[in-house]
C-alpha cells in the first residue's frame, strides 16, 4: 500500500491546482481513496468534489476512469486538467478509430492519468477494462444510477459490472443529490455496500427559507423585487411560456428582468447568461434549464414561482443564491393548482410511483407548520437539533386552533357531494355560490349549502388542503382531483374527534415579514 504523508498530498494540491488547503473532508476522503477503499461523497455543488478524485490519480500508477454522463462537459474538464499538467483525455463514440486507439494506446502504456468517458461508451473500452491499467473508478452524478433518484438514467444501468470484472480497483461514486433512499440505493447498484460514506453538510445557513401561497405572486414578486434594488435572483417557472409572460409583467414594471429557456436560440441564452453574470440584467426568469455551471456568487435570492418536482431540484436551485456566503434568500410560491399539474406530468413518465413520493415530499415541504431547514436537511440525511431561525416557519410559528367544527362543515359538504367534486365546487357550495355548476346540479338544494359563508375562498382553500394533508380528505386524482372522505372522516363527522389547524397566513402579514429583515 501506498504511504502518502499530508505534506505530499499538500504540495500536489498546491503544484496541480493552486490551493493551499483542503476544505471540508476532501483530504479524508482522498486518503480513504489512496488507501484503495470504496467511497460514496455526497457534497453540495461547488463543495470541491472532482479534486477528490483528479488529486488521487496523480498518485496512483495506473488511469484513474471517470464516467460521467455529461459529455458535452468532458472537452472543458479535460483541458483544464492538462493546462494544470495533469495528462488526461476522454473518450466518446464519435471519435475516429484513429483517436479511438490512441486513447487505447494511451492506456496502455500509462501514458494519462484521467480518462472521462460517458457510460454509454464503455463497452467499447472493454479490453483496457483491467486492473492493471484502471487504478480508481470515480462515478460522477452517481444518483443516475439509481430509481429512486431524480435523474435516473438507464445507461448507468451498466455500472454494475464494474465492482465485478475489477474487483480490487476502488470505486468513488461521488455526487450533489441524493436522498437516503437513492444514497443506500447507489451503493447497492454500484456492489460496493461496504463503501466509507463522506456525507458533507448541505446546510446553507445564509439562504433564508420562505414559503408563500400562490395568490396574487406577480404583484407579490413585483413588490419583492422592488424591495431589493440592484440585487441579482433568479425566479424558476415551469413552462417556457410562462418566464416569457413574467418577464415582459416585469418590465412593464421597469424590472430589468429577461427570460431563458431551452426554446431560445444558442445566442440569445448565451447573451443572457453573459448579461446576467457581468450585473448587465439583474433578474431572469428561467425554466430549470438555467443555472447549470452558471458560476455567479453574489446571485442574492431565488424565487420559485411554480412549485419544484421535487425537493432535490429545490435544493439545486436555491443553493445558486448565496454562494458568496452573505445573506440570502429563497422565496417559493405554494400552488395546488401547480401540484396537480405535476402529478399530471408525472402520469405520463415512467418511474411514476417514485416520482409521486419526491412530489409528496416536496409538498410537504412546501406545507410545514415545523422548521422547514430540518425538513429539507433530513431529506438528505442530515438531522440538525435546533430550529434554524432563518425560515419563515420559525420567524412566524403558525398558531393553532380548534378548527373542528370548520372540519366537520367541510366534510360534510364533501359527504353530500358524494366525493364527485374537486376543491372549487366544494367551496362554492359551502359559501353559497350561484354559478353554473352548483345551481344547474342543483347543489343550492343540498343541507351543507351556504353553511360556510362566514369564511372566505381563499381561506376554505387553505382548511381543506390542511384537512387533505391531515388525512380527514382525500384527492382522487384519476377521478377529476374529486375531494372524497376517507377512514378519518367518521372520526371527525360522528366520533367527536377534535381538529387543529392552522391561521391562513394572510398576505399583509408575510409581506410585514419582509420589510423586517
Ligand atoms: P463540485 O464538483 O463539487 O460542484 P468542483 O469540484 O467543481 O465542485 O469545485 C468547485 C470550485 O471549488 C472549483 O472552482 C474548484 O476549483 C474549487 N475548489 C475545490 N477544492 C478547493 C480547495 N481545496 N481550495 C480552494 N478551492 C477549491
Ligand atoms: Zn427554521
């Protein structure tokens, strides 16, 4: 075995890359992987994960492989791998067979340390997969591997193998999301169970945690953005359409504000990241497709204006506010209407139940009476015992009260209703509404009719979705999102049982929120 002292490991760190110390565990986990042992890292973006693999392969004698699946990247890391003078090149399927061989030949005589390769390519790589060329496999974005990630991609599939035909090579699956489940998962996909597992805190103390509902979010964002001049944020939205139509609702408001999206020519995204990155454009309303390797540390607060998949992709898009470390803050809009629509996204993809679980978890992120910090730091893994005092939950504790009776009248408008109607139509009856539907149903006939008009719409919204999360109600999304009873329903209804919920937080109060910063 090697015998590697910290002052070697330094002075590679210093002469390949030109940092003087190691940050967080990178030195821990470079020695687990010199000391040739199985190693899972999950560290935040920009937590400093490819020096955990390229500072090892500067030891080892042999190619260290790095499969990762994003090819179009592979040209950029390799050359700024060999302008630090580290030999190493990639490999892909359109390549020459003269490039092809070379790459062979390069192998084979030990001529590169690194070698990238998308894992679609390995097979052809079959006859250099051999312990005594390949000294280290590092896995990036090693959450592809699995289902229950949020990223799954088949080609990983192939993974497997690895730990079998080189079984005395270490295997680095390294990556920045990965829930617990996902990170077991990876582990077993990969055959390596017995792995050192480096689980780098996520916490972004500094990035303040907000949740608003969706009511009005235009005015909403227009007054947020009006509080904080010159201050840089990325608002995400679901459709393309959609950054289209905030961003021209803000420049009618004299927001420096611009849209990107996939549908947009080459030139245009690269001018608007350009512009955004150099202070040129202060606000960008974007799809998901932006932020990626999008290196801008003083971008000052995130809002999400639709609700995210998932609380991986959540996570990703706030951690690109803040990244100077100074304050900031990520605001996301709660919509039911949004929720439902991406559960019908999701019907139609594969991987459908896992999507429906990350989709609920992100739901009840987004509906927590608890500090929303311990919620999103145990999805991955990481239990923290005091409340943060940086989100809104635990700047403004939502008060409880006995709302029993508000259940019961709901409930039992959806008991007459016969669970044949969504939310809307159970609100309208319940407050008494003359529209179409309820009258032409005849629904003003019923014995609930009108026996909530003492409460507005917006607020039987907020009971029901919180009688829903309790479990008094239920969704049936194959049946027009109807609101229909459950086993719970009795309780409440015939049983005497009690009902807690909480004061909807009304929008004057959020805003008063803000200015107190
Ligand atoms: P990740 O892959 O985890 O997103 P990178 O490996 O790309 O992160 O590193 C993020 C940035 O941090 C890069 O600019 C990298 O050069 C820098 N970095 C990594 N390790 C160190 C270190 N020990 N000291 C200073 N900068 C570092
Ligand atoms: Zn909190």
């Amino acid at each position: 075995m090697m015998q590697i002292t910290e002052q070697e490991l330094l002075e590679k760190l210093k002469v390949n890359f030109g940092y003087d110390s190691f940050r967080l565990e990178q030195q821990a986990i470079i020695e687990n992987i010199l000391a040739k042992k199985d190693t899972l890292v999950i560290m935040p973006t920009g937590g400093g994960k490819s020096i955990c693999y390229q500072l090892p392969a500067l030891f080892f004698e042999g190619v260290t492989l790095v499969i990762s699946p994003l090819i179009a990247l592979m040209k950029d890391q390799v050359d700024s791998l060999k302008a630090n003078g580290i030999p190493a090149t990639f490999f892909n399927s359109s390549q020459s067979t003269q490039e092809q061989q070379e790459v062979f030949d390069a192998i084979a005589s030990k001529s590169i340390k690194l070698l990238y390769v998308a894992p679609e390519s390995l097979s052809l790589l079959q006859n250099v997969l051999n312990q005594s060329y390949i000294s280290c496999i590092a896995v990036d974005e090693a959450h592809c591997i699995s289902a229950w990630g949020h990223d799954f991609r088949p080609s990983y599939k192939q993974l497997a193998f690895l730990k079998k035909s080189l079984p005395e090579t270490p295997i680095v699956a390294l990556t920045a999301t990965a829930d617990k489940a996902t990170q077991q998962d990876i582990l077993e996909q990969l055959a390596v169970p017995y792995a050192t597992q480096f689980i780098s805190s996520f916490n972004r103390e500094n990035i303040a945690l907000e949740v608003r509902p969706a009511n009005d979010r235009v005015q909403q964002i227009i007054k947020f953005i009006q509080k904080r001049p010159n201050e840089a944020g990325i608002i995400y939205c679901l459709s393309r359409k959609a950054t289209e139509q905030l961003a021209s609702k803000l420049q009618q408001n004299n927001i420096d504000a611009k849209a990107y999206h996939a549908g947009l020519s080459f030139e245009e995204r690269a001018q608007t990241q350009e512009d955004f990155i150099k202070d040129d454009c202060e606000v960008i309303c974007a799809t998901i497709a932006f932020g990626m390797g999008i290196d801008k540390s003083n971008v000052r607060w995130v809002i999400h204006y639709n609700m995210p998949k998932n609380i991986e992709g959540y996570y990703q898009e706030i951690g690109r506010s803040g990244r100077d470390g100074l304050p900031a803050k990520a605001l996301l809009f709660h919509s039911y209407a949004d929720v439902i629509q991406l559960r019908q996204f999701i019907e139609k993809t594969g991987n459908k139940e896992v999507q429906e679980a990350k989709l609920e978890r992100m739901k009840q992120f987004a509906e927590a009476t608890v500090c929303r910090r311990k919620i999103l730091l145990s999805y991955f893994g990481e239990l923290i015992e005091e409340n943060c005092g940086n989100c809104d939950v635990c700047k403004n504790p939502p008060t409880f009260f006995d709302g029993t009776v508000i259940a019961q009248k709901g409930l039992s408008a959806i008991y007459r209703l016969q669970g044949k109607e969504a939310m809307g139509t159970v609100i309208d009856v319940l407050r008494g509404a003359k529209n179409v539907t309820v009258l032409e149903k005849n629904y003003d006939k019923l014995k609930t009719y009108g026996v909530g008009n003492d409460i507005s719409w917006r607020d039987w919204q907020h009971y029901l979705i919180q009688l829903t999360n309790q479990g008094y109600c239920q969704i049936a999304f194959h049946l027009n999102n109807s609101l229909q009873l459950t086993e719970f329903s009795n309780k409440v209804l015939f049983e005497g049982e009690k009902v807690q919920l909480t004061t909807p937080v009304e929008f004057t109060k959020e805003v008063k929120t803000v200015a107190k910063e």
